[in-house]
C-alpha cells in the first residue's frame, strides 16, 4: 500500500510539473502563397483622379472597406494606365508578345478593411484591363475583373527631352484615349509598396505591388466619354474632358504578388 501511494504521488507532481509549464507560442501565420506573381520593366504611368457619386460606386465596393469620400455625395476614383516595355508572369517572359504591355485599371480608394485603417490609402479594383494575353489569362484565373483589350494601342515619342505618350483603350466597356506629355527631369528613386484589393467569385484577393520609380507630372489630355463604366458612376459630365492638366506620372519597373486572403 505505501509503495502504491509513493507512485501515485510522483504521478500527481509530474502531472502537476506538465500543467504549470507554459505552453509554446503559436507560431506566426504564413503569408498566404501567392497565386500569381508579375514583373514589369520599363514603365509609364499616370493617374488620373475622377469624382464620382458615392450612391453608383458604394454597391461596387463591399461593405467591409470604407470608402475615400470627398464629401456627403462625393467618392474618389482613380483611372491608371501605364505601358511597360517588358513584362513577365511567374518569372517567364510573356512568349509571342514582342510589343509593349498596356494596362488600365480603375479603383475606388479606401482607407479601411473590416474596421482596420490602412496607413495610407489603398485601392479597391473595379475594373482591370490589358492587351497582354498572358496576363490576361493568369489574372482571369484568380477571379479578377479582368478585360482582354487587343484593339488598344500605345504610341511614345521623345524629342528634346519631352516624352509624349498616346493610349488608346478599347474594349469591354473602357473605351478612352488619354495622351500624356512629359518633361524629363532627374528625380529621386523610390521604392513604395502599394496594396490594392478585390473581394471576388473565387475568393479575396490583394495584390501587393513593389515599386521601384520616379515620380514626375505630365500634361494630361483625355476624353472618357466613351467609358461606359466610369460615365455611369461620374458625379459631373464635365469631368469625363481633360484638357492639358497636370497629373501625377511615374518611370520605373515594378514587381507584383497576386494573393488570396481571408
């Protein structure tokens, strides 16, 4: 019987000593692996901000971000383009493509997620167009609202310093011509990292671009009066001519992971 007792005892302390030692960290969760990853040599781009009416953009953007209003009735918009002369997708130059990649993209700026503020603005996709088939392909796999463009075109001079760059969109509803006249100067390189956002059929997706580049201003002339999708959601008709105005631009390369998240 005492023999029985004394292992009973060390039993009970080493079951004590097992539930008074703390338990591990959970490790850190990984990133989630990306499911398509871009890399774009040699670019110019511009943005273009737009006001558009906060009531037409709102059911575009899903509850869980907020939107960057301008006012009671008034949200931001942003219309990107940019032409890169060598383009890559997962780490494979693009086979047959020996012409330069367009791209367009318009996006609702938001300043959170689920209740949590960004650090600095970021970028909700409503539309996503390109004439680069590759691209095109690999993005529509993901669920992204992605338009093949074939019919656009690019056309960028230089003389004297003075770079002019002629987009023509078209196709699936984006139709626009936007020319861009830019001044060469030496600015400093930066390196941003900028995040961009698409709840879609297949699941969320963020798209993390890190940027290597140089920010100038160009000359902008536009029309998007053709645009179906951003006519709808403008707050003035006036806003859809742009006669010689200076927007942001940008010169560099940039590398993107394209990822599904909760």
């Amino acid at each position: 019987m005492f023999a029985r007792r004394v292992v009973v005892a060390v039993a009970l302390a080493a079951a004590g000593l097992i539930l008074a030692t703390p338990m591990a960290a959970a490790a850190d969760p990984l990133p989630p692996p990306p499911a398509v990853t871009m890399d774009e040599q040699d670019c110019l781009e511009t943005s273009v901000a737009r006001a558009v009416l906060t009531s037409k953009i709102d059911p575009l953007v899903p509850d869980r971000y907020a939107l960057a209003n301008l006012n009671a009735n008034a949200s931001r918009f942003i219309v990107t383009t940019y032409t890169c002369s060598q383009v890559s997708v997962e780490g494979q130059p693009v086979a047959g493509h020996d012409k330069p990649t367009t791209v367009t993209i318009g996006t609702a700026p938001v300043i959170s997620r689920d209740g949590e503020q960004f650090p600095s603005q970021e970028q909700y996709i409503i539309w996503y167009g390109t004439d680069n088939p590759v691209l095109f392909a690999k993005l529509q796999q993901t669920g992204l609202p992605v338009s093949f463009l074939p019919r656009s075109s690019t056309t960028i001079t230089s003389d004297n310093g003075i770079t002019t760059v002629d987009w023509a969109i078209r196709g699936a509803e984006l139709n626009y011509d936007e020319r861009a006249v830019w001044t060469e100067q030496t600015t400093e390189l930066v390196t941003p990292t900028t995040t961009w956002w698409h709840d879609g059929p297949k699941g969320d997706l963020r798209i993390t671009y890190d940027n290597r580049f140089m920010r100038s201003t160009a000359v902008l002339t536009a029309d998007f009066t053709d645009n179906d999708l951003l006519s709808d959601l403008i707050a003035q008709p006036t806003l859809l001519n742009i006669n010689q105005v200076p927007f942001p631009f940008v010169r560099g390369s940039w590398s993107s992971q394209v990822s599904f998240v909760s």
